[in-house]
C-alpha cells in the first residue's frame, strides 16, 4: 500500500509550514503513478529587486507541493486505502473522493478542464507572475493527458496534526497532537467510474478531543 503518511510527514518536517489541505490524484488505470500534492499555509516576501538591499513589496502565498508517488497498486481500493489511512492518522474530520468523467469528450465544460490541470498539478503558466505548485513530479503532464480521456479519481482531506486546523478541532478521537493511532477502521467503498460522483468518508466524532 502507498505510504503516504510517511510522504507527508517528511514534507512538513522540511517545510515547517502548517498544511490547508492534502489532495491525492489518480487515473483508473493500475500501477500509474499517483500525485500527492500538500497545500501550505504561509507566505513569501518578495523583494523590489534581486539586491540584498531592496525592500519587501509583496507576499505569495507558498505554492502547494506536489510529489509523484510511484509505488505499484492493483485496485483503486489499494488508493482509497492509503488515502483513509493518512487522513485517519493526520486528525482530519473526513476524506472527499471525486469521481471525474474525462474532460476530454463533447459538452465537457472548460472548468472541467481546468480542475483536472489543477488535480495534478499541470500548471502550464503561474498566477500573477508566481509559482501555484512547486512539482517534483516528471509524469504530471502524461497523468493529465490520460485524465482527459479515462478520467481520475480525487482525494481531499484537511490535517489537524500538523494543519491550521488544531485550534478548531472539535473530535474526541484526537489525541493532544491531533493525532489517531492506526489503523483506520473506515472501509473503502468501490468506486463506480461511471459520472461524477462524490463520497465522503466521516471519520471524527464530535466532541472535546482527547488528552
């Protein structure tokens, strides 16, 4: 099974950021590689001009970092699994999946396209003269090319171990970390591949967390 926990767990110690949100791309398609992106939450200040003496004039956000994961899978439960497990393990309340039919037919619409690109961080132009991801990924751009016409599958979750999330949280199975033990004891559901649908796995229980 992917790892993932492991892969998000180095990213943060690296960036020593808080995360918004963990997204995970896929094609249904077995043993392609999978796209892994962290939202960060911060800023960078950008200066007048490239002197150490020139004065801040502006700050970006932080792009997302999005990281190709190449471990082999047989099953699209093998990646609903992996992304239960990290989000189970990070605190988050649930995990969205999407279910996405190919942009690439009639009538699709050109936000269809877009959400794709960003699904796996095949941004061919940044925002405003910025960077939106910050990819160690080589296959993203053939990912997004097989996602057009087969489609894809996206994960969505938001840690509180490790997130902005912490002070919010309101789910007695946290730990003071905002953390869970594994495993996680939601199952995945099959997905269909047949529209757009949307399943949400509920994962916390509200009340105070734990201490």
């Amino acid at each position: 099974m992917l790892n993932v926990s492991r892969l998000i767990e180095d990213q943060c110690g690296a960036m020593k950021l808080p995360l918004v949100a963990v997204t995970m791309a896929a094609v249904p398609c077995t043993d392609t590689p999978v796209i892994l992106t962290l939202h960060w939450h911060g800023f960078m200040r950008e200066p007048l001009a490239d002197l150490s003496e020139a004065g801040t004039v502006a700050l970006r956000s932080v792009p997302s970092s999005a990281m190709q994961v190449n471990d082999r899978w047989g099953d699209l439960k093998d990646l609903d699994r992996a992304a239960l497990e990290a989000a189970w393990s990070f605190g988050a309340w649930d995990v969205a999946r999407s279910e996405r039919r190919a942009c690439a037919r009639p009538g699709a619409r050109s936000r269809e396209f877009l959400e794709c690109r960003q699904a796996f961080s095949a941004f061919p132009f940044g925002v405003d003269g910025g960077e939106v991801a910050m990819a160690d990924a080589p296959d993203h751009e053939e990912l997004f090319s097989l996602a057009q016409v087969r489609g894809y599958l996206m994960w969505l979750f938001r840690p509180v171990s490790h997130g902005i999330w912490k002070d919010v949280a309101d789910d007695r199975t946290l730990d003071a970390l905002g953390k869970r033990p594994l495993p996680c004891p939601v199952a995945p559901v099959a997905p269909k591949l047949e529209r757009d649908v949307k399943t949400v796995y509920r994962l916390g229980t509200a009340g105070a967390s734990m201490v």
